[in-house]
C-alpha cells in the first residue's frame, strides 16, 4: 500500500511541474526553484506534513520534499534553541542531502565524460 | 559612385566570381541523414580525435578549408583571404583555423546567416579585383552549441516541437576570378530585423521575417521572380519558420511556394527526432556546398538563391528578456551551363 | 504601431506553432515521477527494517536517491529519461543530482576549479539559495510569533 500512495503522491507531484514547463515558458531551474520554496511555505502553513504522512517517499523525494525538511527543520531548531535556530535548523536536516549532493556531484563529473547525442 | 548596386540594396557582380571547389564535413548524425551522399567526409565521433567539442569544431572548419582548397588544385598559400565565422563566443572556432592555415583572415559573424555572409564580401572583394582567390566558410557544431546556448547535454530536459537540432559540419567555398565552375552573380545583404520573438526555443520565426524581407527585397532590385529561380532556400528557419517565411513574402505578392525549400529541413529526415529542423552555420553551408553545389555543376539547378538566415542573440540578451534579431542575407548563385 | 506590428506577429506564430503533446507528456511525467519515489520508498522501507528510525531512514532514502540520480547521469542514462519524462525526472531530488552533475562533467575541461566545481551549482545553486533563505525566514517568523 505504501507503494501505491507514493507512486500516486509523487506522480500528482510531477504532473503539476508537467504542466509549468508545457504551459509557461518556465525553464527547468524556475520550476525546482518553485517547488523547493513552495515546499517549504506549505509546511510552515501546515499543508505539507499531512501529505508527507499519506504519501511517504512520494512526498519527500520530489523537491518540495526539500523544502519540507528545510522548513520543518527550521521550526524545530527555534523551538529547542531560539530564534538562531531559523538559520542552523534548516541546513542541519538537511545536512546529508546537500552533502551527499556536493561529494557524489563531484566524483561523477570525474569518473565520467559527458556522452554526444545522437 | 556605386556603379554595381542594384535597387535599395542588390549588388550586381558583374566578372561573375566562380565557385571553383566546395568541401563539406558533417557529424555523425548529418551522416545518417538523406543528404549523406553529398558530404565529403562524415565523422565516426564528434570528438574528432579532439579532447573538446570546441577544439573538435575548429578542427572541422580548418580540414573543411583544406580539402576544399585542395579540391580546386590549389594550396592554402594560393588563397589571398579567407572569410568565415562560427556561432562559439569570440568566433575561436574560425579565428583558430585561421590560425594553423595562415591565410588573411577576415573574422564574420552573422550567426547562422555567415555562409552566405562570407560568400557575399569573398565574391565582392574578387568582383573589385582585389584577390584571385578566397575561401568562405563556416562550420557549427551541436555539442558546443548546446553548451553555450541552452543546457549542459546530460541535462535531462525536453526540446519543445518548435526547437531545432544544430548541425554537426562545416562548409566551405573557394572563390576564385577564374575558371570553372558555379558564378556568383547578385548579393542582397539583409537588414536586421526584429518582430518581438522572445522564445530561444523558436529561432525559426524569430529568423523568418528577416528572410522574407531580404527576399522581398531581392525580388524588387532584380526584378528576378519565381520562374527565374529552380531552387530558393533559406537557411535554418525549419518547418515553422519556413511556413512563415512563405506567407510573409506571398503577402508582399511574390509567390515562392513552388521552388522554396529551406536547409534544415533538408538536412534531416522526419524519423532523425530534431523536431522542427535543422540549424545552426553549418546547416546553410553543408547542404548548400555540398547537395545545391552538385546539382549546380551538373546542371540540374540553373539558378538558385541561397538565403541564409542568422538569429542575433547571445545568453546574455536573451536572460535580460531581449528579443530575438533575425538576419538574412541571398546569394544568386548560377550554373555555368550556357542558355540563360 | 512597431508594438501593435510585434504584438500581431507574436499572437500569429504562437497560433502557428505546435503545442507540446500535453496528454502524453503529463503520462510520462506521472508514471515516472511515480516510479522514481517508490524507488525510494523500498529504499526507505529497507533502510526501518534494518533497525533505522524514521528519519534516518528518510535521509538515507534521500542521499541514495541522490547517488542514483548522479550514477545515472554519469552513464548518459538519465538524460534519455529526462527526454520522454520531463518534470517526471526533473522535479524527484534525482533530477536536483542530475542537474549538478550534468554541467560539472560538461565543463570539466575548463578544469576543477573553474569547471567542474564553478559549474556544478549553476542550475541546482539557486535552489539551495531560495530553499535555504525560505526556510530561515520561516523560522524567524515561527520564532517571533510562538
């Protein structure tokens, strides 16, 4: 069942970028910039932690997921430490991610040459 | 006073500059297309034994001018100057050919229009008498295109149906004052012009205006209509555009429905995925130096107007939210044959 | 006038111009996207039944998901994906990968400091600039009125 919901949450997610790229003249970048920042103003209001909740994966590993661990990483840390906490909290949840994107980023670029298309 | 100028903007050449040898090289993928047969080389790789695309493209351009140069029984010492450009930023691709064929080198840019651009000033500068011999080339190249235009090639986005697949190839054309071959015979620079286009993803109509007013253009200089051509080619404007370009000039009341044909439809086949066309410098120049040159020494074309469109815009320009400038410039080229 | 003339050539090319097949490509991106999270679900499902807890496990599903979308970048694989599935690969944290690879191993020979890691963040920068800032003005907002 927790496939079903997330294929169905995270393919809802992707539809919606669909059709920002068809229907505006949206470049890829502009719609990851969109869904990182709406990910995380729909957790601050409240909106996102029930998606995540039915949707699994399907919610977190679309990039609104970003911004969902980002945000909710921010409240937590002002809630423990105070208002220091809006700047360490977000990086620091999602601390793996953004490293695990900076090594793995950077080792492929080595290891491998861009291929021509055909 | 300009005795050769023709109209508002035709030259007229009266010692008719010959095209005496051609020499076309194209990637792999042109390689596939249904024009093969005319190319004179087709790589395997589009790294062409270079260690980048850039370096790959300059090498294309510079055995393009080699074989060409060869081709009409010369050496590059033979040749007075060559004129050619490219679409990578501060044209390296021409400039560092140049630079192992130590040949004068005269840099163009014109976009995708610099194949009729560099044929345009060779035949004027071999009309004034001032050289016997010049090269005019230019070559493009998808991979380095790509980079420096749009997205990084293992990015994975989509190519919307409107964009067009850069040609892989260059082409190049050695004019001479002498002997045989295919003559130049009218030019009519084009005026840069810019009807709003803002998509990067649309080149072709950004591009047709341009072309159909250097045509429009043409015909009121020459007085030349339809049935005085056997092919009208525009250079990289695709489906869309060349849709556009013919109704633009028909409203003008030039009818050019039956000889119109447009380079980067030719290039590809419908099955080779590059959506609405071909494009790109050597898009113009492989298919004109290599498929409308043949058929010009053979006769089978008499007469034919190259048209080769350029659209004049940089990442910078299209980031700040300019529009697209198109360009276009039309050589006649004739047949030697006798009869006309 | 000039602008009445841009505007009428403007609204002519787009009623000229083929419209990307929306149907199709909504299919693509749906099932992808789709396939691409359970993808990480098992990773995730696999990561608690090893003993982790839900949020490690969530950031493991993360950082593999991460791995796989750089792997296949690297393999001149994703973009193949990317061509039929578009926001279906681009939106999933794969797609974030995919774009910091993609140029960092285009522009390698423009070398390492200049190259790979200059270009590694021109596309994915800005996500991490506008996310990051987000969240630390949710914070403060959340800080001020609790």
């Amino acid at each position: 069942m927790d496939y079903v919901k997330a294929f169905v949450t995270g393919g809802a997610i992707c539809v919606i970028g669909q059709i920002l790229m068809d229907k505006t003249n949206l470049t890829p970048a502009h719609v990851l910039v969109f869904f990182v920042t709406a990910g995380a103003v729909l957790t601050a209001v409240g909106i996102y932690e029930p998606i995540v909740q039915f949707g699994g994966a399907g919610a977190t590993i679309p990039l609104t997921g970003f911004g969902y661990s980002l945000a909710k990483g921010a409240i937590k840390e002002v809630q423990t430490a105070g208002l220091i906490g809006a700047l360490t909290g977000g990086v620091k949840s999602t601390a793996g991610g953004i490293a695990a994107a900076v090594v793995f980023g950077y080792s492929m670029a080595v290891l491998f040459n861009p291929k021509s298309k055909k | 006073m300009a005795n050769n100028k023709v109209g508002q903007q035709t030259l007229k050449l009266n010692s008719h500059p010959k095209i005496i040898a051609t020499a076309s090289i194209v990637g792999p993928k042109e390689g596939e297309g249904p024009l093969k047969e005319y190319f004179d080389m087709v790589l395997q790789d589009d790294y062409f034994g270079e260690k980048s695309w850039e370096k790959a493209e300059s090498k294309i351009l510079r055995e393009t001018v080699k074989l060409a140069v060869q081709k009409a029984g010369l050496t590059p010492e033979d040749i007075h100057y060559m004129l050619g450009g490219d679409l990578l930023n501060q044209i390296i691709s021409a400039s560092f050919a140049a630079r192992e064929l130590k040949i004068p080198f005269f840099g163009l840019y014109g976009a995708c229009s610099t194949m009729a651009e560099s044929l345009t000033l060779g035949s004027i500068l071999i009309d004034g008498q001032y050289a016997d011999y010049v090269v005019a080339v230019t070559s493009s190249h998808f991979s380095s295109a790509e980079r420096q235009f749009r997205f990084p090639l293992e990015h994975g986005n989509q190519r919307p149906p409107t964009s067009q697949w850069t040609v892989t190839g260059s082409g190049a054309m050695v004019v001479a004052s002498g002997g045989e071959g295919p003559c130049v015979t009218y030019v009519t620079p084009g005026r840069v012009i810019d009807l709003g286009i803002k998509d990067a993803n649309n080149m072709g109509a950004a591009m047709a205006p341009a072309a159909a007013h250097t045509i429009v253009a043409h015909f009121r200089d020459t007085g030349f209509l339809q049935r005085d051509y056997d092919v009208i080619a525009t250079g990289d404007l695709g489906k869309i555009g060349k849709d556009i370009t013919q109704e633009m000039v028909l409203k003008e009341g030039y009818d050019i429905s039956l000889v119109y044909t447009d380079c980067g439809i030719e290039v590809f086949s419908d099955d080779q995925d590059v959506n609405s066309g071909g494009s790109g410098c050597g898009c113009s120049a492989v298919v004109t130096c290599g498929y409308f040159y043949d058929r010009l020494v053979k006769g089978e074309i008499k007469r034919m107007l190259l048209v080769a469109t350029g659209a004049l815009l940089s990442p910078t320009s299209s980031q700040q939210g300019e529009s697209i400038p198109g360009i276009a410039h039309a050589v006649t080229i004739e047949s030697m044959s006798k009869g006309r | 006038m000039d602008n009445q003339m841009k505007q009428q050539y403007n609204d002519y090319v787009k009623q000229k111009q083929p419209q990307p097949a929306l149907v199709k490509n909504l299919l693509w991106a749906f099932v992808v996207g789709g396939l691409i999270c359970d993808v990480g679900q098992f990773v995730i499902n696999a990561s608690v039944s090893f003993g982790f807890n839900k949020e490690e496990a969530s950031t493991i599903g993360v950082v593999v998901m991460i791995f796989l979308g750089a792997f296949l970048t690297g393999l001149g694989v994703y973009d193949q994906i990317g061509k039929r599935a578009g926001a279906g690969s681009i939106v999933p944290i794969t797609g974030f990968a995919n774009s910091i690879v993609s140029p960092a191993m285009e522009f390698k020979r423009e070398g390492y400091v200049f190259g790979v890691a200059a270009k590694m963040f021109v596309l994915a920068g800005p996500v991490l600039v506008y996310g990051i800032a987000t969240s630390v003005i949710i914070g403060i907002i959340y800080g001020i009125f609790s």
